[in-house]
C-alpha cells in the first residue's frame, strides 16, 4: 500500500466520524427544545444564560441549522465510502460541504469564545486534517 492510499484511508476515516459526529448533533438539536439545542451547540455558555422563551422563528432557525448539520454529516459519511477508494468527486465534495460547515463554525463559534475544544474544534482539525490528507494523495497521483 502505497501513502497516498494510506492517505486516503486515514482521511476517509476521519470524514466518517466527522459525518456521525455531526449527522447525531444535528439529529439532536432538531429534537431539543430551543435553549437545550443552542446550550448543545455553544456548549461553553452557561446554560442558565439561555433558559428563556424564545421566539418561534428562533427555534426554526435553530432547527434549521441541524437540519443543515444533518445533512452535511451524512454527506461526508457517503463522501467517506468513495474517498476511500480514491473518487476525485467524493474528495472534493466531502471538501466542500465539511469544509465550509467547519470554516462557519470556527469564524463563529470558535474564534467568538462560545465552545470547548471537546467535541467541536477536534471536529474542525478532523475536517482539515481529511481535507490537506486527501487532497495531497489526489494531487500527488495526478502530478505522474
């Protein structure tokens, strides 16, 4: 076995487990209430500094964004199948939709002091470590 196939297994991997990590965290703010879902999400805030009533469309937005967790979770679990075997397009795609979940959540969650380093920012350096993985095997083969 060559390192680019190491490459793309440890990548493929890690895009698993980013993909259940987040197809479980969205599953789980779509079925909690709206201050149990956000103190789920920017677990590093008192959650007696979210027990309130809030309005109906803050929870749709809330629900939004699991659903949108949900779905990128499951896509980079399916991107995880075919990376493994080294497909361009799950590569790229797994990428796309893991990456730009993770750059808004690091902009805004991370950088804004509003969660801990366990699950969340490990999640982070999952997707970029499966990203630079990947896209070095996928580069590295195309250059021969």
């Amino acid at each position: 076995m060559n390192v680019q196939t190491i490459a793309l297994r440890i990548a493929a991997v890690l895009w698993f487990i980013w993909g259940a990590v987040h197809l479980f965290a969205g599953v789980m703010t779509i079925s909690l209430a709206t201050p149990e879902a956000i103190g789920g999400i920017a677990d590093a805030v008192d959650p007696a500094s979210l027990q309130m009533t809030y309005p109906d469309a803050a929870g749709a937005i809330i629900n939004q964004h699991g659903w949108n967790l949900g779905w990128g979770g499951l896509v980079t679990m399916i991107c995880a199948v075919f990376v493994w075997r080294g497909n361009a397009n799950a590569i790229f795609l797994a990428a796309l939709v893991g990456g730009l979940l993770d750059i808004g959540y690091f902009v805004f969650l991370d950088l804004g002091g509003f969660v801990h380093f366990v699950p969340g920012t490990v999640m982070t350096i999952f997707s970029a470590s499966a990203i630079a993985l990947s896209f070095f095997a996928h580069f590295s083969n195309t250059a021969k």
